[in-house]
C-alpha cells in the first residue's frame, strides 16, 4: 500500500510563491510517475505537472514557466514550486503516484490566491 501526504498550501497573494511537498510511504517501486493536479470549485480535476523517476517533466500549459515540479527520490517526495500565481490557480492540490499500473492519490492541499 501507498500513502501520500501533501503540505503547503495557504493563501498567498497575487504574483506571490508557495512551494507544495508530498511524501510518499509504503511499498514505494523504483520505476514511478508523480504528478500533480488540481481542482478548483465547480470545476473537473486538471493535470499540472508530472515527473517521472528519471527526472522527465512535463507541464500544463497554463503554468508552464511559472511552475516547477521535481522530486527527492531518496526521500520519495515531490515538490511544486509555484512562482507567479494567478487568482486562477485557486484550487485543491492532489499529488499522484503511478506505478505498477496503479494510481494512488494524497487527500489535497488548498491553495487561494487572492488580494
């Protein structure tokens, strides 16, 4: 089993920074995807950004350049630096782990942006 556990988020203003984490536990392969998405109220959960074990990221178009997401693998955490933030990234953060044809998800993180 694999639990994840997010932390970081807050309210923050607009043009303002926050750095998301989420520590992964459990049966933990060497071989994963972590990622993150988000929801905002009314709306469907969107993909953010992935990174795979090896490094490989790729991003939304709506944050590209403004996010970062990397990893820890000795640690089994992956962060999300958000730079730039827009009233629009108002959202819940979920982290995700793939592996194993599996998903597995984090309880989420809330983030505001606002004045």
């Amino acid at each position: 089993q694999v639990q994840l556990v997010e932390s970081g988020g807050g309210l923050v203003q607009p043009g303002g920074s926050l750095r998301l984490s989420c520590a992964a536990s459990g049966s933990i392969f060497s071989f994963n995807i972590m990622g993150w998405y988000r929801q905002a109220p009314g709306k469907q959960r969107e993909w953010v950004a992935t990174i795979t074990s090896s490094g490989i990221t790729n991003y939304a178009d709506s944050v590209k350049g403004r996010f970062t997401i990397s990893r820890d693998n000795a640690k089994n955490t992956v962060y999300l630096q958000m730079n730039s933030l827009k009233p629009e990234d108002t959202a819940a953060y979920y982290c995700k782990l793939s592996q194993g044809g599996r998903n597995y998800w984090g309880q989420g993180t809330q983030v505001t942006v606002s004045s």
